[in-house]
C-alpha cells in the first residue's frame, strides 16, 4: 500500500470498467480470448487487496449488454469465464470474507450459468468482508427500464405513492439497491467512456482514467486511482466551508 493513502478516507463503493483485455493480447500475438481469461483472474488480486484497504464494495464491468454484438467465438468464451474462475478459486472464496453478488440480466444467460450464479450467491451469502458485484449482461439502461416494470404494478397496487416517489425509493428497485452509490469509476486502457455502466449509481462519482490496460492494473494502480480521489474536493452541488 501506498504510504500517501489515508485509510480514513477510503471510497465506500468503487466501480472499474475492466477494458483492454484484447488489446492486451493483441500485443503479445496472442487471441483475444488469452487477454479475457487474463483479465478475469486479475479481479481476485484487485478485489482481495481494496479488500485490505477497507473498501466496502467493488462492482465490475464484466460484460454489457451490447457485448452480445461481439464475434460469436468470443461470447461463448466469456460464457464459460464465470465457471472458469470459480472453479479455480472455488475454495479459495468458500473460505474468504468477500461476498458476491451479480447485477444484471438473467433470462438470456444458460441454465447452467444461473445455477453456478445461485451457487456462488449462496456460498457468499453471509461472508462480511468486501461485496464483490459483478456485472454481467449488464447494461444500465436495461436496468433502469426494469426497474421501472417492476415500479408500476407497486404504484398502481398503492404499495408506492406517486407523488411520495423519490430517488432513494426508485433506487431500491435497481439491481444495486443494497450497494450504495459509486465514489470513484475507474476506466483502464486510456478509454474515456461510460459505456453504459452504473449510469444511476455514478451520479456523484469521481472518474479516474488510466492508459494502463486491465490485464496489467495492480494494487499500486489502484493505489495511483484511490490517491487521485483523495487529492479532489467532494461537493457534491453544493459548497465546502472553506470555498464560500
């Protein structure tokens, strides 16, 4: 860790666009496929040490709802990465504290998917450390429309008064809701785009860009992120003290 960081100022809840996977292999002559399967194994160092820093949630772009427009080879890889990686690190998080979550749809994902999905759910359920959400045919957007199918039927049944409805009522029906807003959004590989992620949940988030592509972002480049959020003055819409 960075000697310059302030663990009392950590961010609660941090988001990462995980970008740069191909881009990563392309530049060792090797398939797009290699730079995925890199890239999702690295999420266990970045998530068990921003455990260590204390941050409370890590959400993590791991495939969008658009990726479906991806070559046809490479979808079905990143069908199978979710088993992959668990299965490498199956006991490894059935002993850990961090507990996993997934936001995103379900209904175009396998039976054999959703099943290892409910697995992991159940296996983390009660761990107290970092919540690890992963995002996974995501897409915020997407989120936001079933949000609202599932908000009507509550205001037409009188569950949820209209004019009482607020958004921290609405944010309740998100897949996030029990997550918190973002604090900091971290995009790797020199991109800077939302890419529809967390388009709610970022409202108030400090963005941090690095060229560095994912494959290669270690804990001191999440350090170089977390310092960058330090050093920025938080108002969100209204005013600090010392800036009237």
């Amino acid at each position: 860790m960075n000697e310059k960081i302030d663990l009392t100022r950590i961010p609660n809840h941090i988001a990462i666009i995980l970008d740069g996977n191909g881009r990563w292999a392309k530049s060792r002559n090797m398939p797009r496929i290699y730079g995925h399967r890199k890239g999702a194994f690295n999420i266990s160092d970045i998530c068990e040490y921003a455990d260590s820093l204390g941050v409370k949630v890590l959400s993590i772009y791991c495939f969008s709802t658009e990726n479906w427009k991806r070559p046809a080879d490479e979808v079905k890889y990143l069908m199978s990465l979710p088993s992959r990686f668990f299965n490498h690190y199956k006991e490894k998080i059935r002993k850990s504290n961090i507990k996993i979550v997934f936001s995103g749809r379900r209904d175009r994902l396998s039976n054999k998917l959703n099943m290892l999905i409910d697995e992991i759910i159940d296996i983390t359920k009660d761990h107290k450390g970092i919540i690890l959400n992963v995002c996974f045919d995501y897409g915020s957007r997407d989120e936001i429309i079933r949000a609202i199918k599932k908000l009507v039927p509550d205001i037409n049944s009188g569950k949820v008064n209209l004019p009482d409805l607020d958004s921290k009522t609405f944010a309740n029906y998100l897949d996030t809701k029990d997550l918190g807003d973002v604090d900091l959004l971290i995009r790797t590989s020199g991109e800077e785009r939302i890419s529809n992620f967390l388009l709610w949940q970022i409202a108030y988030a400090e963005f941090y860009f690095t060229k560095v592509l994912w494959p290669d972002f270690s804990p001191a480049e999440l350090d170089k992120a977390i310092l960058s959020y330090q050093s920025r003055n938080r108002r969100f819409g209204g005013l600090k003290e010392d800036n009237k």
